[in-house]
C-alpha cells in the first residue's frame, strides 16, 4: 500500500504538460534529429553513403525501379522476384514510375524523409498511449528508444522498418484503451489499418493477434468495452486479408504462394542446423546498448576493444534490469487490469518473436521494427516509477536518459558497412564494361543498382529461382544455364564451409571452374568483407560439362 500510494503521490508531482503537449515535444525532437542526421549523410559521395545503407534496401530499389520501366518485379531482369513487403515495395515502384532515373541522393532524400516522419508520428502515437496508460514520467523511457542508434539507423536505410514501425504504433494506440466508440469509421479504419499492417511487413500480424486475444480476454472479464474487442477483431480481419493478398501477389508473380527469400531463410537455418533465440534478443535490448553502432563490422576502432566492449556490456546490462525492476514495479503499483494486461501482452509479442526468428537464419538490424512499439511502452512504464521517485533517482533518471540519447544520435551517424563503397565500385565498373555481363552476385543489391542491369542475384533473396538448385546442390548448373561469365564476391563466401551448404556448391563444380580472380580495388582500405577483399572471380561456364 505504501508503495501504491508513494507512486500515486510523486505521479501528480511529476505531470509538467498535457498528454498531447509533451507526445508532441517528443515527436518535434524525433522529427529535427532525424531531418539533422539526414541532411549530414545527404552531403556524403554515393560511395560513403551506401556505407549508411544496407545491400538489402537495393534489394528493394532495383525490382522497383525494373518493375516501373518492365512491368515486372524482377531484379535482373528475367528471373521472377517476390522477396519484398508489399507496400514499402510499391511505394518505391510508383516513385521510380515518376522519376525512372532518380540518383541514389534523390531516393534517400524522398524516403528518408518519410521515414523520419514515420517515426515521427510512431512516436507521437506511443507517447500518447503510454501517457494514457501510465501517467506522466513515460517520455524517458520513449526517448531511449527513440533516439537510440538502432532506432535512429531506420531513417535512411531505405528499409521497410518505419513503415513498420509506425502502423504498430498506430494499431496499438487504437486499442490500448478502455472504451471506444464504435462507428463505422473506426470500424472501418480499424480494418483497414490491420491490411495495412501485414503489407507494410509480414510477420506484424504476430501484434494483431495478441492485440485481439488480449483484447478478448479483457472484455470477457469486463475490464473493457465490448467495442474493443470487436475493433481488435477487424484489425486482425484486415490483417488476414493483408496475408492472402500477399501469398496471392506472390503467387502471381513467381507461380508459387510462400515468398522464395522465407523459404530460402529457412533453408538456410536447417542447413546450419542451429535454432538460437540469441539474434532476435539482441536486436530487442540494442535499445538500451549505449556503444550500439559504434563498432565497425570487420574494421577494429577503439570502441571495439576488449575493455570498451566489457564496459559497454555491462552498462547495456545495468539498463536492463533497472527496466525489469521499474516494469516490476508498475505491476506491483498498477490496479488498473487493463494495464497490465496490455504489458503482459506486449511481452507475448516479444516472445513471440523469439521463436519466429529463431527459424530465421538472416535476422538483420532492420527486424527492429518489430520491436519498437513493445519496447518502448515497456520502457515508458518503466520510467514512469523512476520519475516518481525520490529527487536524486529521478535526476539520474533524467541524466542517464539525456547521455543514452546524446550516445545513440552520434553513433547512428557511424558508417558501419564501410565494405560496401567496394560493391558500388564494383557496380559503376561492370556498369562501364558490359561485355562483362551477366555478372552473379550473393550480395547483389549494390552492384546491381549501380551496374544499371547484367547483374543476377545467387543467394535466393531476390531471385525466386535459386531455392531448387541450392537446396540440390546445383547452384553451378544454374550459373552454366544463365552463361554467368563473372562472380563479384568476397572470397569468404565462395569457400565457406557453411555458405557452401547454404548456396549450394557444395560439390566443388563451381570453384572448380573459376579460373582466374581479380582484385579490382587491391589499394581500398575499406575493400574487407571477414577478411577478404571483393574480387572478380571469372567462372568458365564450358567447363562445366567436362567437370564429373
């Protein structure tokens, strides 16, 4: 009773602005910080800006782009390509429908600045909903995670993630809530909200189930209106007709009805024979990681030492558990059901994910999409009993807030995939040189964006005819049938133990007619990909047939 009442207390001591005055401080900050990183990438060359962009996003541009000016989602050209979330794809498409030939600048500069209003209304919306569910004291928790690297790295990456992100947002702050007046346009929003959400990514219908079955179980025990329940239950309608108009978009463009980059992802993680729920944890606590971002993959900085590295994990790990312990707080303090049903449901969803992706053998940073909306209202329930406290932990509350962010927003900026500037030299010299064509890529994204066509995809991601043959072992008969002449990789991929299964050349066939390699960019300190530089490795198609 102390406790509760202690809380209760301090809350009314703490309440400094509206619900709607201090959701839109915190949106202002999101959108000014996210607009500043922006304009600082935007002065790089295109070579030290794709260091800021996953290969993945190409993934996306070049079918787009092939997609606008074809008619036809494909990556090279001839092989189909179903590897994408619908909506973030289609976007890109009626975009390069307007402006075919737009620079790598101009689709940053566009996208990026959606995704930053993305997150800008993800945030409004979650402060609003945490504000209503908790009290004042949720803005530290929502900054955390807001303007944490992970978080930050979603505007420009030219991912989905933000779209993700901000219809999560926006489906749970439709029902976190006690009552609502159901009419025909919430009905029909909510709906139309639930199809927007399984396209924007598709495994976001995990939220719309717990949100329904949460839901459910509150107004059966009449905790809640009747009317939420029913609004969560045309959001998970919406969401299933958002499946069937993805399996039916897939199976229009490739003849088959599950996405080849899931089934190859899958592949993928039988082949390594490991099932881990590490990959989709980490990408769940690099929120509270203060050297997230700062350490450069393959390239050793002094945030990569020994020491930094222990230190860094220790504090990640302090702000873990002073999380838990104000979560734990929240329920001990909390009557209200709802409340805590709502928490109780976002962790479901945490967990929920843990074991989708632990069948996922490809879980990469932009997965944190996912995790913002439940993050960050665990977090923002968190901060609320801090900010109750006493005056020296609600200052350290504030300050610890204020370092994490200023640490997050300065390490977003880090260019993390410095290896990359080699791939978009790689693309501008095959671009340069066409009797090079068709070039194989595993990591294919860059150099095919920037070749402008000749480019064919050989990990499956984006090229829906790979699975047979890697999951036979042939991946050097289909190169043959395709007459690649050339393979631009790190040598790591190509002799790989594990990459071997995964591509499937296990038999040798493939290395054994690769006849000659060239390192087109021997002198580039940032050519190194696990310790190998990007080649050219000339494959010998003929050999092919004397090879047993």
């Amino acid at each position: 009773m102390y406790i509760e009442k202690r809380y209760h207390q301090l809350m009314v001591k703490t309440s400094f602005a509206t619900p709607s005055r201090s959701s839109s401080y915190l949106a202002a900050l999101v959108f000014l910080v996210g607009m500043l990183r922006l304009a600082i990438l935007f002065r790089k060359s295109d070579g030290n800006l794709v260091k800021v962009i996953p290969d993945d996003a190409f993934y996306y541009l070049v079918p787009a782009r092939n997609f606008a000016t074809l008619g036809r989602w494909t990556f090279d050209g001839v092989e189909p390509s179903s590897g994408f979330h619908l909506l973030w794809g289609y976007l890109l498409a009626g975009f390069f429908h307007l402006a075919p030939h737009a620079t790598l600048h101009t689709i940053f500069a566009v996208f990026g600045t959606l995704q930053v209003l993305l997150l800008t209304l993800a945030a409004y919306l979650l402060a609003l909903t945490a504000r209503k569910l908790f009290g004042p004291g949720v803005l530290p928790g929502l900054a955390i995670v807001f303007f944490s690297a992970a978080c930050l790295q979603q505007e420009g990456w030219l991912m989905e993630s933000a779209l993700d992100i901000a219809v999560s947002a926006a489906s749970v702050f439709l029902l976190a809530r006690t009552r609502l007046r159901f009419t025909w346009r919430i009905a029909s929003g909510a709906f139309l909200l639930g199809l927007v959400l399984m396209l924007s990514r598709s495994d976001t219908g995990l939220l719309a189930v717990v949100l329904f079955l949460t839901t459910l179980v509150l107004g059966i025990r009449r905790e809640i209106e009747s009317s939420v329940p029913w609004a969560a239950f045309l959001l998970l309608a919406g969401a299933t007709c958002g499946l069937l108009l993805t399996l039916l978009h897939t199976h229009l463009v490739s003849g088959n009805w599950i996405q080849a980059s899931a089934l190859q992802k899958v592949f993928w993680a039988q082949m390594s024979g490991k099932k881990s729920l590490k990959p989709a944890f980490d990408i769940s606590v690099s929120f509270f990681d203060p050297l997230f971002g700062s350490r450069i993959m393959f390239f050793p900085n002094r945030w990569s030492t020994p020491s930094v590295i222990a230190a860094g994990r220790a504090l990640k790990m302090l702000v873990l558990l002073l999380t838990a312990w104000g979560i734990i707080q929240i329920f001990r303090s909390k009557s209200s059901t709802p409340t805590k049903g709502l928490l109780g449901g976002m962790f479901v969803v945490l967990l929920g994910y843990f074991v989708l992706y632990s069948h996922d053998a490809a879980v990469q940073g932009w997965y944190v999409g996912n995790f913002v909306a439940p993050i960050a209202l665990l977090a923002a329930a968190s901060s609320t009993y801090f900010a109750s406290c006493a005056g020296t932990i609600r200052f350290s509350l504030y300050l610890g807030t204020a370092t994490l962010c200023v640490m997050g927003i300065l390490f977003s900026l880090t260019p993390t995939m410095r290896w990359q500037e080699a791939m978009y030299q790689t693309g501008i010299y095959v671009h340069a040189h066409p009797e090079m064509t068709p070039v194989g890529s595993f990591n294919a994204g860059i150099i095919g964006f920037f070749a402008e066509g000749g480019v064919i995809n050989l990990d499956g991601l984006i090229n829906d005819s790979i699975l047979p043959y890697s999951k036979q072992g042939r991946l050097a008969a289909y190169m043959g049938k395709r007459n690649i002449r050339y393979i631009a990789e790190s040598p790591f991929v190509l002799y790989d133990p594990l990459y071997q299964k995964e591509g499937g050349y296990t038999d040798g066939r493939l290395l054994h007619c690769l006849t000659s390699a060239a390192n087109l960019f021997p002198n580039d300190p940032d050519n190194n990909w696990k310790d190998g530089q990007i080649q050219l490795f000339h494959f010998d198609s003929p050999c092919l047939q004397a090879t047993p």
